[in-house]
C-alpha cells in the first residue's frame, strides 16, 4: 500500500480529497478506501469515499462555471485590484510614518543615554553686575555678541606649528574665559550674547575623521557639552548671559546608511549639545538658553533693536549674496548674518540702510588649522569674534581673540 502521511492542519476534507484525486496512481478505491480508514481512523466503504469525491467534483465544477459566467465578474476583479492599490497607498505611507519614527526614536534614545550621566553644575558664587542697579539704556550703548565656530572638538592631530586634542580645547576655553572676564569688567558689560556656530564635534562625516578622532564621539560630546556650560557657568558669576545654539552644521551630522551631506539633515547631534549644555546649566538663573526649532537650521537674535540671523553656514551657495537669500526665503528684513564653517574672518557688506549697513560675519574656527588646511598649503590661528551692536548704527564694534 502507498505511503501517504497527513498534513499539518490539514482538514479531513482536504485530506479525502486530496486522496482521491491521487486514486490513478493506486490504482483501486480499495486501496483510496484503506488509506483514509488508517488516517482517519474510520471504517467507511469505498463506495462512500467515491460517492464524496464525485459530489466534491460536481460542486466544484458548477462554481467555476458560475463565475466564469458571472455578469459582476469583471466588476469584482475590478474592486479586488482597487482595493489592492489602496493597501499599497498605506503601506507606502505606513514606510514613511515608520521612518520619521525610527528617527526621532534613534534621537531620543541617544539623548536620554547621555542624558543619564546629567548632572547640573553647581551654581558658581555670584558677585554684583557692573551697572547691574543704574544702567543707562540711551541709544548709544552696545550690546556684545561672542561668536564660537567650529570647535571640532574631538580631533587629534599634530602638522607643523599646529597641535591640537581635547587638552588643547580645554586650555583654549580656560584663556577664553581670563579674557572675557577682563572684556567684561573694561566695558562694563552687565549682559553678554554668546552664539555657537556649529560643528562643535570632529564627528565622523569623513574616512579621515576616524584616522584625527582622539574619542569616541559619544564620550566627546559628553565632554564638550560640560565644558561649554562650565564657561558660561564661570562667566556667568559677572555678568548676565544669553547662549544661543545653532542645531545645525556638516561634521556633527549622522550619515548613516552611506547618507549623502544634508540628507538626514535633521540626525544632527548639535541639537543634544545645546540640550544638554541647558540641561546643565538648569539651575542658573543667569544663564538664558536658546535653540531653535527642530526643523530650523537657523537662530534668530535681536541685539539693540538689529535682526540678526545665526547658522553654521553648510548650506549657503554663494557667502556674498546669502544675506539677500535669506531675507527672501524668509520674506523678511535681515539686518546681520552671521555665519561659521569657513574657518576664516570676512565682513562683507551687502547693502546700507539709512544709519546702518546690511553685513554678513564670517566667524575664524576655534580650531584654527587642521590637516585639511595643510593639505591645501593655508593656516589660520584658531579664533573667536565679538561683535558690538549699536541701536543706531549697528554693527560698530569688532574685536578678534586669538587662542592659540
């Protein structure tokens, strides 16, 4: 007798079926009938077993015959693939919704795991703000900004006369901070503007960025972030601060998947530095932290009554028109543009008002030079900006601090 084994979750009519319709290749319904007994351990005729199998078939081929001469057959087809383009509409959005949310997940997740070692500095000790009780606010006071561009910290590297590591930024911030100290006493400043231009990390946006890295990125974002909010933290115990943080820039970009430059823009880590930066400084309140939207690649500041718009600058095509491209973007009046990511110092007017010219900043890099730099036979020193805003005649003040 044949060997024939039921299969799993087979019914006992798709089995008999099946059996029967095999019936040539036994031969005999007897032998149909002893293999259905011993599977379904019954003890039926084989005329019963037959008689089922032709009325299976009967069936079977009436129901074809109705639709095959069915009027509505076409009409059903025609729903049935409807329907299915509706389930690919779905699916494709489901693949997009999907998408945003394993980014934002991704985010979230790499910021609440450094956000467990978050503690808040302690509050350094106050002293009194020059002019804190009389200031005189007339029209000619100015308001300063300090400019931060393109720290890259993270990088480790030695060329010529250049050197630089994460002792190096450390000691950059500790002169950074004796010489604001002593700008702010000689000006009298009682509130002072910092603005961070972006790339704050080396990152990982280029194979050679893992042959200069001295860190892991994660361990030096940790690591920058404090020592930004421990500088403001000490400066703020003279004078009152307003930090603002670019949440964009090109090193500090993810591109993950072989991701093209600005392709997943938003998976940027600037936006955990300057969350982490508030975090930490939470219990100052001297200290005004400011980041832009999420999906906003530039900051907004107004110093003495001028708009002046912040980015790292990545995305601008042409430095000398951006100011106009940006006003038109925005459909409104940019006063100042202040810029990062050239690693060099550029004033370029673009207009004049009636007191006042239209400018955009080019900020130097906190790091200065750096291999590609050598490779393309130019140096720079590594550098910070103030700039000095008037309510009157705008930007009149420019002072440049050399760190290294």
């Amino acid at each position: 007798m044949v060997e024939i084994r039921r299969m799993p979750n087979e019914s006992d009519e798709s089995l008999i079926y099946r059996v029967c319709s095999m019936k040539d290749s036994f031969g005999t319904w007897s032998e149909v009938r002893d293999i259905l007994n011993k599977l379904l351990d019954k003890d039926y005729s084989e005329s019963k077993y037959r008689k089922w199998y032709k009325v299976y078939q009967a069936g079977l081929e009436e129901g074809l015959k109705k639709i095959q001469s069915d009027s509505d057959y076409s009409d059903l087809d025609d729903k049935l693939n409807a329907l299915k383009k509706e389930r690919k509409k779905i699916q494709a959005l489901n693949v997009e919704r999907n998408k945003y949310d394993r980014e934002e997940a991704r985010r979230e997740l790499f910021y609440e795991q450094i956000a467990e070692n978050i503690i808040s500095l302690p509050l350094v000790s106050f002293g009194q703000i020059s002019n804190e009780e009389n200031v005189d606010h007339h029209n000619f006071e100015e308001e300063y900004v300090l400019c931060l561009a393109d720290i890259h910290a993270g990088a480790k590297f030695k060329e010529s006369y250049d050197e630089y590591s994460m002792e190096i930024v450390q000691e950059r911030f500790l002169y950074l901070l004796d010489e604001m100290s002593y700008f702010i006493k000689d000006k009298g400043i009682n509130h002072l503007h910092v603005l961070e231009l972006g790339d704050t990390v080396q990152g990982l946006i280029h194979l050679n960025d893992l042959r200069i890295n001295d860190s892991s990125m994660v361990r030096t974002i940790v690591e920058i972030s404090r020592l930004i909010a421990e500088f403001l933290n000490q400066l703020s115990s003279i004078t009152k601060i307003t930090y603002y943080h670019c949440g964009r820039a090109n090193h500090t970009q993810i591109r993950a998947f072989n991701a093209k430059a600005n392709e997943l823009a938003e998976e940027d880590v600037e936006y955990i530095i300057g969350h982490y930066i508030q975090d930490l400084l939470q219990n100052n309140g001297r200290v005004e932290v400011i980041l832009p939207d999420t999906n906003q690649s530039y900051i907004k500041l107004n110093v003495k009554a001028n708009d002046i718009y912040a980015m790292h600058g990545h995305q601008l095509k042409n430095t000398d028109k951006a100011i106009d491209d940006i006003s038109n973007y925005l459909a409104e009046t940019v006063d100042y543009l202040i810029i990062g990511h050239e690693h060099c110092s550029k004033e370029i007017t673009a207009n004049a008002y009636s007191t006042f010219d239209r400018e955009i900043l080019v900020c130097p890099s906190f790091i200065g030079s750096d291999p590609y730099s050598h490779s393309i036979l130019k140096r720079t020193h590594g550098a910070v900006k103030i700039f000095g805003f008037n309510e009157v005649y705008g930007h009149n003040e420019t002072y440049k601090l050399i760190l290294d």
